[in-house]
C-alpha cells in the first residue's frame, strides 16, 4: 500500500467525489436540454434527442474497459489528465455541434473520457485504503455523490436560462479543468513505479475470455445489463414524461431532484440489510419490487387518469423506487461476481464494467424511442427487465450465504 493521503480525509473524499461525479453531471445535467436540442437539431423526431444521454453512456461504457489496465500501466494521475483532455475534446464539440449527429459523435467522445476520472479515482481509493476503512470511505464518497444527480437537472435548467443548451457543455469542461488542478496540486499519484503492470491487449482478451465463461459472472452481468438498461431508461424518458404526459416541463428538474434524493437513501439501508439477509436475498427482493412497481405503472398508464394528480405523484413514486433499486442491487451483484475473480480483480472489474453498460445501452435506446407519450412503454421494458432479473438472480450462489445477524 502507498503512503497515505497529504491532504485531510474530508478533502480527499471530496476530491474523489467530484472525480467520480462526473459521469452523473455529464447525463443529469443534459436532461432539462432535451426539448430545447430537439427543437433546434431534430424538430422531425424530438425522441431522437434523448440519444444525447445513450451515446455518452456509450462512450463510457467502451472507455471503462481500457481504463483500468491502462491506470495500472501509467499511473493514475495520467489516466485522470488524459480522460478528463478527451472528455473537454468532445464538449467542446457538442458545444459547436451543428447537427444531431455531430452532437451524438462528440457525446461518444465525452464517455470515453469521463471513463478515466470514474475508475482511476476508485483505484486511487484503492492504492490508499483497504477493508473496513475502504468501505468507510467509498460509502462516505458515495453519500457525496448522490447529490450530483439530485443538483445536476437544477444546475442544468438554470445554465439553459442564462447561456442557452450550449453553455452546459462550457460548465462541463469547466467542472473537469477545476477538478484536475485540484487534484494535480494536492493528491500525489498512489501507483508506484515497481507496482506498475504492463498494458498488454493480449492480456485483456485472456480476462475477458475468463469473465464470459465463468457461469455465475455471466449470469451476474446479464442481471446488471438488466438493472442499468432499466435505470437508463428511466433517465433518458423521466423529462418527456414530466413535460408531454403531466405538464411539468418547467419544473422537471425540480421533481427530478426529489426522486435522486428518495433513490440516494437505497445505498443506505442497503449497508445494514445486506448483513443480515445476504447480497442475493436483497437483490432479489429489490427485483421483486421494481416488478411489482413497473406492473402497477402499467396498469395506470392502460386505465388510470393520467391528467390527474394522482397518476403524477405514483409516476414519481415509481420513478424513485426504480432508482432506489439500484442501492439494493448494483454493489451486491457486483459483490457477487467479483467473489471468484480475486485473482484479477482491476481487469475483472473494468470488463463487468464495460459489458454491462454498453448492453445496457442496448436495452435503453429501443424503450427511450418507444415514448408515446405516457409512462405505458418503459414500464412496460421494465417489467420484462425486473423479471428476467429475478430468473437469473434466483439461480445465482451467495458467495457468504451466512450474513451476519445483527445489523452493524
């Protein structure tokens, strides 16, 4: 282990947070832009607009898998400068972007770039802490972290007001220069030379061949392909859902920071539940729930009255139920398929990574076309989504199947 941090606890979990928050800011902040990008570069086809978020998840999706080996290779600092050069590249593209399609490229580049400060921030974690203290910190960065998408739609709604859907991307590559000095002038590089791993692409194939095969890690990724690919979907339709199905474009940013909020609390009570009931016990549950929930969305969407208020508030319960799944199901099931991979945990972990979102994109783009103008056709991909998850998640093998009973 490296030495430890110069500069205090608080301002390195700080740092780490604003490192890793770049990834939320890059999609939340985009959401109250859709109207406005489809009015001016797609007004033919204003579903079009939400590949803006799809793209960028893409690019970061196809970024995470050369990330880790690479931080390994050349040092984390380097990583981080590079992601965070090619991530300003590709906002500054967007910003001069004349047409959907040039948008969408430079989104793509975007992703690729904020794939660096994303994982290279988690190892630097890694070089300076382990076991229960890690934990400590992860999980006090990750509290950190859920603000952004609480705060990134209000942030975005008001840089549309001043500066117009362009000069979001002006923030962005403001937010990613802050962030680099900051971490250039206070947070020395934690890899050391003689703990460096050559990046060899022949090794990367090897790991990959090694992740598809194992049964559990496979069954383990198609469940995270299910769980981001239902939480992209929410994303990409939440604000035409908000403006074209209840009337509450102006204040989407509003209601969406109240459903990131609900969501955030997921990532808390999951730290105690899983030691009691066991990461697949909970998973499952979760899954459970969010089928139960997509199927009362569906029934409302076919015979409810979504003029009224009451179909509004149960599309915002609904919206933060699905996003406090995730604190029920991404870390466990990533616990789960990382338990037989310790032997390449880095390269194991950027490969479930990249798999995982790129898929999800797969499943988010067809539900994100289909809006019709009510909830009715992501709940329904949802539905199917939280009940294939239960199928595989029922199969899978709690690697400590006896939890500690009493909750911490």
């Amino acid at each position: 282990m490296s030495a430890r941090p110069t500069l205090s606890k608080p301002e390195f979990i700080a740092l780490t947070a604003m490192l890793f928050s770049t990834i939320a800011l890059s999609i939340d902040a985009m959401l109250p832009a859709l109207p406005e990008i489809a009015a001016e570069l797609t007004p033919a086809s204003p579903n079009l607009a939400q590949l803006i978020v799809t793209s960028f998840v893409l690019g970061m999706g196809v970024g995470t898998l050369f990330t880790g080996p690479l931080a390994d290779a050349v040092g984390r600092r380097r990583v981080i400068v590079g992601g965070a050069v090619l991530y300003i590249v590709g906002a500054l593209l967007a910003w001069r972007a004349g047409s959907l399609e040039l948008l969408l490229a430079a989104r793509f580049v975007q992703g690729l770039g904020a794939a660096g400060p994303r994982i290279a921030a988690m190892a630097i974690i890694r070089d300076l802490f382990e076991g229960r203290e890690m934990a400590q910190l992860v999980s006090l960065m990750m509290m950190v972290f859920a603000l952004v998408p609480a705060l990134a739609p209000a942030m975005g709604a008001g840089i549309i007001a001043v500066a117009g859907w362009r000069g979001i991307f002006l923030a962005f590559c403001v937010f990613s220069v802050v962030s680099v000095i900051w971490l250039m002038l206070r947070q020395p590089e934690t890899l050391t030379e003689e703990r460096r791993r050559p990046f060899r692409p022949a090794k990367l194939k090897e790991g990959f061949v090694e992740v598809v095969s194992h049964p559990m890690v496979r069954l383990c990724l198609l469940a995270l392909v299910l769980t981001f690919g239902a939480l992209f979907s929410v994303l990409v339709t939440a604000q035409p859902i908000f403006d074209v199905t209840f009337g509450q474009g102006a204040n989407f940013h509003w209601w969406f920071m109240l459903i990131a909020v609900i969501g955030a609390m997921g990532n808390l009570a999951n730290a105690k539940i899983v030691m009691i009931w066991g990461m697949r016990q909970v998973a499952l549950a979760a899954f459970v729930a969010q089928a139960a929930g997509a199927g009362v969305m569906v029934l409302i969407s076919l015979f409810g009255d979504l003029g009224a208020v009451w179909a509004l508030y149960a599309y915002v319960g609904w919206a933060a139920l699905n996003f406090t799944v995730l604190g029920f199901t991404i870390g466990n099931i990533n616990a789960i398929a990382m338990s037989p991979m310790g032997h390449m945990a880095g390269m194991a972990a950027s490969i479930l990574g990249s798999m995982s979102t790129v898929g999800a994109v797969l499943v988010a783009v067809p539900l994100g076309l289909a809006f019709d103008g009510t909830p009715l056709p992501v709940a329904i991909g949802i539905l199917g989504c939280a009940g294939a998850a239960i199928f595989i998640v029922w199969g899978l093998r709690d690697p400590d199947p006896t939890p500690i009973k009493e909750p911490l």
